[in-house]
C-alpha cells in the first residue's frame, strides 16, 4: 500500500492544544481539510490528498545560513569549485580543539562516566563556570544553581523562550542578529522586534530605537556581545544605557556572549559587570572559544538579585529534565577545557586577526563594496553599494555563488530591515583561500 494511501485511510487524528484565530488561519492558507471530529479541540491535519501535514508552527522558520549551504552543495555535487564563507565553524578549516580537551572526553568514556547527568550538568563542570563568568565577565554571587548547562546555545534558547514567551510576546532583539534570536520566538508564536544597530558606528545599538520599540507586550532585552554578524563589541557606555533602559522599563537582559574572549582590538566588557541590579540571562557557551561546535555543549546563568527571573529558570529546568542530559563524557572534556591551559585562546586571536586584516582591506578595496573593521569573532558584514542587476542581497548572493563559487549569506537572512543590502563573510580561512574569494568577488562586481 502506498503511504498516500495509508495516510488517507487510516483515521489520523492530532490533537490541537491551540484554537485561535491566526493558528485556523495558517491551517486554512494552507489548504489543510479542518474536520472537526464530534470531539472538540481535535483535528485531522492531513492536506486533500491525504498526506501528513507540517504543524504551523514549523511552516514558517528559516535559517539563513544553512539554506545557502544547501544550494551550494547542490552546485558542488556537480562538480563546481566552492570556497565556503557561510558557516561559522572553525573546525571545518585549520582550528582544532585543544588536545588537553579531547583526552578529558576520551578519558571520561573510558572510566565509564558514561551515565545519565544531573538535568542542570556535572557539579564539577558548573563550578568551573562560575569561576570563568566571576573572572572574565564580571558574574556576581554566581552559584552552582544559577547554572544550567544545555546542548550548545541553541538549545538554551530553545528552553528559554519557552518558558518566558507566551503567544503575542514581544522580545526586543539587534538588527541585525544571529537568526536564532528571530526563529525561536516565532516557534512560540511571539515576535522579535528588531532595534537598529548603527553600521556607520562601529555597529553600536541604538538607544533611542530600543526606547521606541518598547512596549506593554516587551519581554526581554536581548544583546549578542560581540556580535555575530557585524563583529561589533560593545562599548561600556552602549552597554550602561541598555541597562538603563532595562531598568526604567523594569525589563531583564539577555545577553549571548559566545565569542566573549574572541576580540581582537576592543577590551570586551561581560554585561553581568555593568548590569547592576537589572535582572539577567545569560547564554554562553564552548562551541567557539574552546574550538568545539561539534561537541553541543553550552549553558545559561542568571544573574538576578531580587529573584525576578527565577519562575522563569524554574521552567528551563523543568525542560532539561525532559531532554534528561547533555552529553556526560563532552561535558568533562568541557571542564577541562575552564580549568586547564588556555593558550589556544591567544594563538586563535591571533590567527583570526591576521585574517581579518587581510578580508577587511581587501573588501575596502573592491569597488562597489564597503565594510566597518569587525573587532571580534570571525564575520564580517559588508555593505552592497552597487546591486546592479540584482534586485536585492539574495539574488546577489545567490549570483555570487553560481557564477564564482564563493559560498556567503545574504544580509536579510540576519533582519529584513537592518541586515537588507549586507552579506555575512567567515574570515576563517586560510590568507590564500580569502585573497582567492575576493579576488572572485572583485571579478564578480567588474562584470556586475
Ligand atoms: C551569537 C551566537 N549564539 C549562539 C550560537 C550557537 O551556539 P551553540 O553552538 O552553542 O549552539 C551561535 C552560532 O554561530 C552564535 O553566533
């Protein structure tokens, strides 16, 4: 029997814990047969030739990034030369994770630490957190229970907008961002609103949009410092406004500093050293500093003074009990990686900011092109000044890729509004690859 046919005569019934009106209008846009069965609050999701249907509220999630990466391995099985700019990961070019590191995890696994973790991670890995975020981001009365550790940020996100966004929510979050920050809150149908990031300034938030976008249904201030795409650091005075701004509204921050110890120029300033008594969130994580993205280990404090937030993290944690774990041997790999020898921290600064330099020039020199100097991680984001026949930063990007093979991602992709007529570049090549990705990009925009 063919599936079709399975699905069209087997009695498939999906229970529907939502009934409001946008829900039933997504289910009608998309053609979904909406038979009520005599029992209330129960429906078919089955389309009209009887196949099952996505659930709404995955209709509508992108993820920039990876989209591209699917386009360019459809041209690269055919055969076509790619230099990939798109994915911040640096294991897939010359970084490694540190040895020590990886005889942690090995050694963990052979002592048969194999076993199911606390939800919230191993007591050694949390204590080694709350050494590391009192020492180099400022953390204050940080305590093994304000720690949970989760599967990379990602799944920190997951967790948190779950159990702070209710439908209709708003969270306020920079344009451009990670696109995480903006899919997530669509999941839990709530909205990220984005506030202006000043390219011309270094890419510095704008107070006075974060003021205007503020209102009864915001949630959260969200800041990623430093920043993935532009590479901007915040400066101390950006950062004590935002808090201001917090406190006035008698909002919480939330803050990803993932690539806290990745800057190159500016002194990096952890939010929890300025944040006074604001309330918190946290999110950071391995996969950057510690050359591991592979590994999914991350995790998320709080600092929160008058216990503002704590019905909030008692949700986080009522879903790390349901994932049970993060992975037990990774996890001791990653307290060795708090505790032992940080070296490698320098030696990739150092690396990236020789890339930098070079991609930054190089940018600046090709006409058409324009770029700030990012002062941190590994992206840069340029400006298109001259589109030419291409209608926007998609259509550009996408052109860029089939006709010289250099894989980026198209600006909009990070915010429709702040990140349109930009594309994001991975400076994590060797010097050679890049000087050859913009020796491409300058042919390109000859021919543009
Ligand atoms: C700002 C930011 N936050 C979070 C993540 C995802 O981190 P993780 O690997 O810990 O899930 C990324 C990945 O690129 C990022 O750039």
């Amino acid at each position: 029997m063919s599936n079709n046919k399975f699905f069209s005569c087997s009695k498939i019934v999906l229970t529907k814990f939502f009934l409001n009106s946008d829900l039933i209008d997504v289910y009608s846009n998309n053609k979904i047969m909406n038979e009520k069965s005599s029992n209330l609050g129960e429906m078919k999701m089955v389309d009209a030739s009887g196949k099952l249907t996505q659930a709404p509220r995955v209709k509508g999630l992108e993820y920039a990034i990876r989209d591209i990466s699917a386009e360019a391995r459809k041209l690269s099985a055919q055969g076509k030369d790619l230099i990939w700019l798109n994915i911040g990961d640096p294991n897939k070019y010359d970084f490694e994770t540190p040895k020590n590191i990886v005889d942690a995890f090995v050694e963990a696994a052979r002592e048969n630490k194999s076993f199911y973790s606390e939800s919230q991670g191993i007591v050694s890995l949390r204590e080694a957190i709350v050494e590391k975020e009192k020492k180099i981001n400022g953390a204050k009365n940080l305590s093994i229970d304000d720690i949970h550790v989760t599967a990379g940020i990602s799944e920190g996100i997951m967790f948190l907008f779950a159990s702070l966004l209710s439908p209709g929510d708003e969270i306020l979050i920079p344009g451009p961002a990670y696109p995480s920050y903006m899919a997530f809150p669509k999941f839990y149908d709530a909205k990220s609103v984005t506030y202006r990031t000043v390219s011309t300034d270094n890419w510095q938030p704008d107070e006075d949009d974060i003021r205007s976008k503020i209102t009864d249904k915001t949630k959260a201030i969200l800041i990623i410092n430093p920043n993935n795409p532009t590479g901007a650091v915040y400066r101390e005075k950006e950062l004590k406004q935002i808090v201001d701004i917090a406190g006035e509204h008698n909002l919480p921050i939330i803050a990803d500093e993932i690539y806290d110890r990745l800057s190159f120029d500016q002194k990096f300033i952890g939010m929890p050293s300025v944040a006074k008594d604001v309330p918190l969130f946290m999110m950071n994580g391995f996969s950057k500093v510690y050359l591991m993205p592979g590994w999914r280990v991350g995790y998320c404090y709080l600092q929160d003074p008058d216990d503002k937030l704590r019905e909030v993290y008692e949700g986080i944690i009522k879903l790390g009990r349901l994932r049970l774990c993060v992975n037990t041997p990774a996890q001791y790999g990653c307290t060795e990686a708090l505790t032992g020898p940080q070296d490698h921290i320098k030696e990739t600064v150092e690396k990236l900011r020789k890339r930098r330099d070079i991609i930054y020039k190089r940018l600046n020199e090709i006409e058409g092109i324009s770029t700030q100097k990012p002062e941190a991680a590994f992206y840069i984001f340029p400006k298109i000044e001259n589109l030419g026949k291409y209608k926007n930063d998609k259509e550009f990007i996408l052109a860029l890729l089939k006709e010289e093979g250099v894989v980026g991602v198209f600006g909009s992709g990070f915010d429709p509004t702040y990140g349109s007529g930009y594309f994001r570049l991975v400076f994590l090549s060797q010097e050679e690859i890049i000087s050859d990705a913009m020796n491409r990009l300058e042919r390109f925009m000859k021919k543009i």
